[in-house]
C-alpha cells in the first residue's frame, strides 16, 4: 500500500510539472529585437513552426521540467 501511495505522489507531482511546463511553453516573452528587425512585428512565433516542430520542442521542455 505505501509504495502504490508513493507512485500516486510522484504521477501527480510530474503530471503537476508537465502542465507547468505547458503553461511556460505557451507563454510569450516581453522581449522583442523590433528594433534590430522591425519586419517581425507582426509575424507571430508559432506561425514560423511546423506542428512537429512544436511537438518535439515541448516534449523535450516538458522532459527538462521532470529531469530537473
């Protein structure tokens, strides 16, 4: 019964970890080069990647959250 317990506690804390992760992944950042690249005030980040792409990046941002 204790180790099912421990199990519990560790699937949460990572599941916990994984929506985290997903949060930080998704959010955008405040910083912006516009005044180095001022073409790219308009174009947003996520239309520059394939859905693979944001798969895979997730996945090993997610993978990074868990090792740590």
């Amino acid at each position: 019964m204790s180790t099912l317990l421990y199990a519990g506690f560790v699937a949460a804390g990572a599941v916990t970890l994984v929506i985290k992760a997903y949060r930080n992944f998704n959010s955008t950042s405040a910083r912006h080069p516009f005044d180095l690249h001022p073409i790219l005030k308009e174009v947003e980040v996520r239309n520059l990647r394939t859905t693979g792409e944001i798969i895979v990046g997730f996945s090993f941002y997610a993978l990074l959250y868990l090792v740590t």
